[in-house]
C-alpha cells in the first residue's frame, strides 16, 4: 500500500520483505522492478567481511577497529565510494561505506611485534618528525591502530594514532613499557661509573655491571616521582638498587683513579631517595 510514514509520503510505498513480519516504508528510489546489478567485489548482502584498514572513528564515538567483522547490506552510495566499495554493518550498529581494498573474507594476519589494535604504546626512539611538520616526541603515548602501510615499513613497522595524527613506526622505537630516563632499556647491562656508596641495604660499586629492571619504585610498585633516576640489580640479583642514570654507561669506565668523586649534591639526593624509598615501604608494611 501507500507509505504512511510522514518521510515517504508521496516518494515511497509500503512493502512487506519476505521474511519480515512487519512492512516497511520505503522509497521509490530504492526500488526496482529488475533485479539489482552485482556487488562489486563479487560480494552479496548478507556476506561477513573483515575490515583491513586503520581504527575509524566516528563522530558519536563509536569506533571500527581494524580486523572487525562486518555484515555487507548493499552497494556503496557515497559518491567517493560508488562501484569501489560496498556498505557494511557492525556488532556495535555502525554503517559505513568502505572501498573494496579494506575489505578480505578472511581474517587479517597479526600485526607485527605481538602488538594488538587498541594497544597503548611509548615511542621511545627520537622524536619523530613527519612531512607536514607534525612531530610525536620521545616518551609519548599512543595508540595500534593497524599494520604500517609506508613501503619502508611495512613488516617492520605499525600505524599509531598520536591524538589526531596517524603515523608508522617501527617495532624497535616502540615499547609497552615507559622509557627510562638516558634513553636506557630494560634487561640492558651497564657499567655503574659513580662512587661506591652503600645506603642501609643498598649498595653499588664503581665499575661494577648492573641490570637495568624499570623505573624508580618503592616495594609496593608505586613510583618514586624521581625522574632522573631509575632501579638496576647486579645480574641475577633481586634486590633493585636505585641509581642515577647519569651515573650508568655502556661502556666500561676507566681505572677507579680517574673516577670523579660523588659530589655533596649528589650524595644528598641519593640519601633523600633512599630515606623516601624506606619511608615507603615502612609505610606500606604498617
């Protein structure tokens, strides 16, 4: 019959689909009395497709992250996109119009490094900076939306999104983990070049090869603030022995004869950190 709805009167009718028990206002323009071309790509309504591009985020929030699976409703109908791309649906009632090169019936491959789409990451190579002049600095944090797609990449590398800025990185600038403070790594050996010094438990000897475990924290695992600073351990210890990084090398330092003495400043901020640690973990014990 005619369509009753106030959006359809006079430019649609009423139909019922098979297989829905209720009818439908629909317009005219979406109606034919031949059957409908094919889908480009081959595909068909109905067919679940996954998504090959990067994180799309739409304006209400809602979100279509690479690898996600969608169900295709009909052609595209964005003039971009028209007989290059179909319309998907998704869990969360998302439609959109995608191009057929972002579109696989299979599953995508993992992404490279173990790393996953949503995960938040730390560049903790060099400040990076891209052709449009936007720069990602050292010790900033953002967020896997897919695989890279610049040919130097690609395989080595994967797409971040900083705020609104997406770029690739590769695998070895990239860490779960906060940088330490000298640009050190965790599970690094270095040579500890300061003055021996023992504070209560804690203890380091000059010369002395030491293993880099993360930053300053008490024994609750909370931080010490202490920026300049991070725990080291002599390999295969297990007891973290805070250390300044100014103090670290990897190479090995000179005979003790030439080693600079502790100064006052130095040896004053070394005893407050070691007194902040204990207070803590007294703290923490009570």
């Amino acid at each position: 019959g005619p369509a009753k709805s106030s959006t359809h009167v006079g430019k649609g009718v009423r139909l019922r689909l098979s297989g829905v028990r209720n009818a439908s206002n629909v317009y005219l323009t979406s109606l034919s009395s031949e059957p409908p071309p094919a889908l480009p790509g081959g595909y068909s309504a109905g067919k679940h497709l996954f998504y090959l591009g990067q994180t799309i985020t739409l304006k209400n929030g809602k979100r279509v992250l690479h690898g996600e699976e969608g169900e295709v409703i009909g052609p595209a109908t964005i003039d971009t996109h028209i007989e290059k791309g179909v319309k998907l649906r998704f869990q969360n009632g998302c439609t959109l119009n995608l191009y057929l090169h972002n579109l696989c019936s299979q599953p995508p491959p993992a992404l490279p490094g173990g790393f996953a789409v949503g995960e938040q990451l730390f560049l903790i190579g060099p400040t990076a900076t891209f052709r449009d002049g936007t720069q990602v600095r050292h010790g900033e944090k953002g967020e896997v939306t897919g695989p890279a797609t610049v040919d130097t990449h690609i395989g080595k590398g994967i797409k971040l999104r900083f705020n609104n800025f997406y770029g690739d990185f590769f695998l070895h600038n990239l860490s779960r983990e906060q940088p330490l403070p000298g640009g050190f790594r965790v599970g690094e050996r270095l040579f500890y070049k300061g003055p021996d010094y023992q504070l209560g438990k804690f203890s380091l000897d000059y010369g002395m090869q030491v293993e880099v475990v993360g930053p300053c924290r008490d024994a609750a695992g909370r931080s010490l603030g202490a920026k300049e600073w991070l725990d080291v351990m002599q390999p295969g210890g297990e007891q973290r022995i805070p250390c300044a990084a100014s103090n670290l090398s990897h190479a090995e330092p000179p005979a003790r004869s030439d080693a600079a003495e502790l100064s006052t400043a130095q040896l004053r901020a070394r005893r407050a950190l070691a007194s902040r640690r204990d207070e803590q973990e007294r703290a923490a014990v009570g």
